[in-house]
C-alpha cells in the first residue's frame, strides 16, 4: 500500500496557488467590466429567463430592470450552479477513470482560454456564457485535486492537511481581487483577463511537470475496479458545509442596503467581506491541529453551535462595526467546521470513491455561495428573517451530526474490527 506523503500535499498546494489568484481577479472585475458596456442593457439571456421563469423576479427583483445590478445578478447565480454540476461530474469521472490530473490540466487549461477571450467580449450575452463555460471548466478541477490531498493526507493528520491546503489556496483568492483591482485601475480590463489567463497557464505548467497520479486501484489485469459508493454519513456531512456557506453569502445581496441605510462606503463593504477570510485563514491549520489532536467530531460540533447564532445574529446587525465582529466570528467557526469535515473526508474515503467524496464537499460549497444570495433576495423587506432560516437550520442539523457521525475514536475502531474481520474471512 502506498504510503501518504504530506509534502506532496504542500506541493499540489503551491501549484493551486497562481490557480487562485488568477480566480479571485475575476470575482470584482467582472461587475465593472459589465457595468462599462454603455446602456446596461440586461440582454436576450436576461430577458428569457424572465419570461420563462417569472419567479425569479420575486426571488431577485433586480432582474425587473435592465442594469449592471441585474446582470451580475444573473452572471453569479448561474455560474455558481454551472460550478457545482461539473464538479460532481467530475468527481464521478475521475474515480471511474481513476485519473486525477488530465482533469485538472483539461479544466484549467479550459479556465484560461475563457479568461483570455473576455477581453474579446462586447456585451453581457458574451460574458455570460464565457463565465458559464469558464464554471465549468474549473468546476473539474476540484474534486480530482482534492482526492490527490485526501490520498496524501496521514490517518490522524487530516486536519492538520486539509487546513494547510485551504490555508495556501485561500490566500490566493484573497489576493486575488487585489492584484486585478490594481492592473485594470493601471492597465486597463484587457490586460487584468490576459494576466488570468497567464497565471492559470503558470498552474497548469506546474502541475503537469510536478504532479505525479498513479493509480490508485488495482490493474485490470486483476480483476475489474472497486468502486465502492460514497457512504451515507459522509453524504450527510457535506450538508453542514452548504447550511455554513448559506448563512455566509447570504448577506452579498444586502450590500446595496449597507450602503444606505449605514452609509457604508466601498471600502467598508469589503472590510465587512475580507474580515471573514482573515480569519478563517489564520485558524484554518490551528483548527485542523485541535480536530487531530482531540476529535474532529466534537470540533464540528462546536462550530455548528458556533454558527448558527452568529448566522442568525446578521439579520440584526445595526452598523459596520457590528457586522465585522459576526463576520470575524463566522470566519472561526468556518475555519473549524471546513478543517474538521474536510479532515473526515480526507480520513474516511478510499480508493475509488475520493474523487466523489472530495467533489461533493467543494459542490456544497460552491452551492451553498449561489443559494445564500437568492435567500436575502427573495426576503429583502425582512432581513431579519433571511439569516434566521440558515441559522435555525443550522442548529437543528447540529443534532444530526451527533448522533449520525461517529467520532474519530469510533470510526477507526469499526475500521480495525471490519479489517480483523475480513483478514480472518
């Protein structure tokens, strides 16, 4: 049996570094770049959906008028969900192929060439369905990388792995909006999609040269492949990682609301956004070393207890100061809840089902980002109400998770008796 080697984790960590730098350009660039076209005009897309989905009106009622607002609006949503149907199709490819990396190079190479033809774009139609392909592309990309750290990820040391990763790859979506603020501001859009594209390129030289992916199941020569099915407890876990980014994102459409009623600036906005990631990124390996050390359960646990007031509590924030101090508290809870389910996943997945395991809990994710917006939207006149939804959500599937998951103490001694078992069979 291959031995798992942390270092590779570090490894594929840095290679995902420019990856996600070149990511997180894109995420305050492309409302301005949409907001530059003359006239504002939402566009055929815009004007289809509602005429076919009325509902939408009343979910986001910025799509009523056509406006920047409206096509951002659209341009996140779907492009959230045309993430997550990707990454479960590629969490199932690549565990039915049992390759790894012809999926991460597809997909990033796939990101790049999108990145480079917005600079092309002359209207929303064209961004918009640049961004969906560009989704999905990256959208493949996650699971695959995922398995190959869950692979390299030490029994007992999956926490401390996983925060390790999230910590390398979040700082350079962190920096991200940034390092593209500064080039369009200097040089212009053009030039802010042609250094995403490079950086993605730079990823993509990195992993085809330093990333090795062998495979994991026996040969075929020995029989068919195991491919055993993802288990029903770790199903349930990735469902605490959509309630947590639910609760997260939610506030994302009120930002207009902040604005006027706080008389929040722009740069307090992002503040009251970065202070979350800050830190979940300073907690994020010390989170994973607590789950090791002392049981990840019980760390998921106190993060749930921990989110769902905080959650709740956004609803009734009154100033900017307020609303940092819950989003620096999220940011903690985040930072235990994603070390600690990531570490399980990590732990408790095996060959032939990591790819799937790993996909579902970045589809949760990627999930959870499109649906918390939609729910504030939907509930603008009663904000009160949209953060309580998650938040009382949340506490509920507390009790879930503590009487459905069993502890690490629990599991690994199934394990060694399953194991005992089936060597004396």
């Amino acid at each position: 049996m291959e031995e798992p080697q942390e270092s590779l984790v570090v490894l594929v960590s840095l290679c995902r570094f420019a990856e996600a730098v070149a990511a997180g350009m894109l995420v305050p660039i492309l409302p301005l770049f949409i907001a530059s076209f003359e006239g504002g005009e939402a566009g055929p897309i815009v004007t289809w959906l509602r005429e076919q989905l009325p509902i939408l009106l009343k979910i986001l009622p910025v799509l009523s008028a056509d406006s920047a607002e409206a096509c951002t609006a659209v341009l996140f949503c779907l492009s959230g969900f045309s993430m997550s149907l990707s990454q479960v199709a590629a969490g199932r490819l690549s565990d039915r192929f049992d390759r790894r990396k012809p999926f991460i190079i597809f997909g990033m190479l796939g990101a790049a060439i999108c990145s480079a033809a917005f600079a092309t774009a002359d209207g929303f139609p064209e961004i918009l369905s640049t961004r969906l392909i560009q989704t999905a592309f990256l959208g493949l990309t996650f699971p695959p990388m995922m398995a190959i750290v869950a692979r390299h990820s030490a029994p007992g040391r999956g926490g401390r792995i996983l925060g390790l990763y999230s910590t390398i790859r979040l700082s350079g979506f962190a920096l991200g909006p940034f390092v593209g603020g500064e080039i369009a501001s200097g040089f212009g859009y053009g030039t802010t999609f042609l250094v995403s594209a490079s950086l993605l390129s730079i990823s993509i030289g990195f992993v085809a040269w330093l990333v090795p992916d062998p495979r994991e199941s026996r040969p075929a020569s020995e029989g068919p492949r195991v491919r055993p099915p993802v288990p029903f407890r770790l199903r349930l876990l990735v469902v605490s990682t959509f309630l947590m980014m639910v609760g997260i994102s939610a506030m994302i459409s009120l930002f207009p609301t902040y604005a006027e009623e706080w008389g929040a600036t722009e740069r307090q906005l992002g503040f009251v956004f970065g202070a979350f990631l800050i830190s979940r990124l300073a907690l994020q390996y010390l989170s994973g070393w607590i789950g090791d050390r002392f049981d990840k359960k019980w760390v998921l646990l106190a993060a749930l207890f921990l989110l769902a007031p905080l959650v709740t509590l956004q609803g009734y924030a009154g100033s900017v100061e307020e609303m940092v101090s819950l989003r620096i508290g999220l940011g903690v809870a985040s930072a235990a809840l994603s070390s600690s389910i990531g570490g399980m996943s990590a732990e408790r997945s095996e060959p032939g089902n990591r790819a799937r395991v790993m996909g579902l809990n970045t589809m949760s994710f990627t999930l959870g980002v499109s649906i918390g917006p939609l729910l504030t939207g939907s509930l603008r006149e009663s904000p009160e109400l949209a953060f309580l939804v998650p938040g009382v959500a949340t506490f509920l599937w507390t009790f879930v998770i503590l009487f459905a998951i069993p502890s690490d103490r629990v599991f690994e001694e199934r394990r060694a008796a399953e194991q005992g078992s089936g060597a004396r069979g």
